[in-house]
C-alpha cells in the first residue's frame, strides 16, 4: 500500500510588537515565517528570504546618548532559526552587497549584549554600499536625534519587493523603509528608499520621505 505524502503549507504569522503598539495596525498585513524576540527589539523573519522583513524597537533619548566600542564585534548565524532558514555572513562575500543592519548597532550601543544581537544574521539585509553607508546612515542618526530630542520614539524598519538572490538564496530587497512614531506629537515620520547605489551618496534626507499609504503601496501590503 502506498504511502500517502501530506503537503504541510508554512504557516505564516502576523506581526505585532510590543515596542511598537501605536504602528502595529500598519504591521498586520506583514507575515513572519518566525517571530524572534530578543532582548530589546523584534524581528518578522522570512525563511523565503533568508533576511528579517521587519525589526521594531523603541529608543529613548536617554540611553542613545551612551557609546560603546563596536570593536571586536562580528556577523554571526542567529542559531535560534532552523538551518534552512539562516543566512551566513559569507553569503555576501563580494556580491556588491553589504551586511545592512535593520536594528543598527549604533541604536544600541549602551549594551554589549544588545549590540551583539544587532550583528546576528537574522537582522541582517542585503543593502547597496552608498544606500547603507551614506544615505541610510543620515536616516539612522536622524533616528536617534528624535529619540533624544523627544525622549522616546517607535521605530519599524523594513524591507520588501525581491531583485533576485545573492549566495545560498539569499534575497535581495528591492526597497528598504523606516517608520519613526513620535508619542509626544502623536506624529510619524516615514522614509522609503529603493536598494541601490545611484545617488545615494549625496541625498538630502528630504529626498526620500515618504508616507504610510506609499509604504504600503509600493511594499503592496
């Protein structure tokens, strides 16, 4: 008699986050293949991907302001994902990617344990050079000048759309994007930038801004 071969679907998981509960009804339509809670931010994980589709966390002004060497620090595979699921630090080797953090090390810099969990793989996304480096990096500290500005902030950063895959099929982002909720003035700032090297080098931050409704239409949530 022959054995019958069940087809078992992924289960996928709708996003939500305690640090970022005035953004989660824009979380919603975002679904996990795992849900990774670390010690000061969330990540929705895409085994489909190999990389995070959303990471949220809260910053406070008072904690951003403290600075610890980012020395001795290294990429390393996030264990707590089935092995089919994880990504490699070698997986970018000289694939014009960077290792592009999406809860950045600078965020969370005030704790070792917390700056080594930003620099697992599972936080990890191919982004362009002159994106990650430059204009990404303007978004980042613009970030942290709000929390400190306005003692807390939420924050979601994401990245959807595919351009195809890297080594050991890892995804590559097409878009990348970054929410910035204010409790204080009850308002929300918003980036959103394609994936590439070309003119990012010298962008104003105001170039990108954007809105919740283009983030969701151009990430078709």
């Amino acid at each position: 008699m022959k054995k019958l071969l069940l087809l078992i679907p992924l289960l996928l998981l709708a996003f939500t986050s305690k640090y970022t509960p005035d953004l989660n009804n824009f979380l919603q339509p975002v679904k996990c293949s795992k849900v990774l809670h670390k010690t000061s931010f969330d990540i929705c994980y895409s085994c489909k991907y190999k990389y995070p589709l959303v990471v949220s966390y809260t910053l406070k002004g008072d904690l951003v302001k403290k600075k610890i060497s980012r020395k001795g620090l290294r990429f390393r595979p996030d264990y707590n994902l089935p092995a089919k699921c994880r990504s490699y630090s070698k997986d970018y080797s000289k694939t014009g990617y960077d290792r592009g953090h999406l809860a950045s090390n600078a965020s969370f810099d005030y704790d070792r344990k917390i700056q080594k969990e930003t620099f697992l793989m599972s936080n990890i996304a191919p982004q362009k050079p002159n994106l990650n480096r430059k204009y990404w990096a303007k978004v980042e500290k613009f970030t942290r000048f709000l929390a400190v500005k306005y003692k807390q902030v939420e924050v979601v950063t994401g990245v959807c759309g595919n351009k195809g895959h890297i080594k050991n099929k890892v995804g590559i982002p097409a878009y990348w994007y970054k929410i910035i909720y204010i409790p204080e003035l009850n308002k929300t700032v918003a980036f959103l930038t394609p994936n590439t090297n070309v003119g990012m080098s010298k962008a104003k931050l105001k170039e990108y801004k954007t809105t919740l409704e283009e983030i969701k239409r151009v990430c078709n949530f």
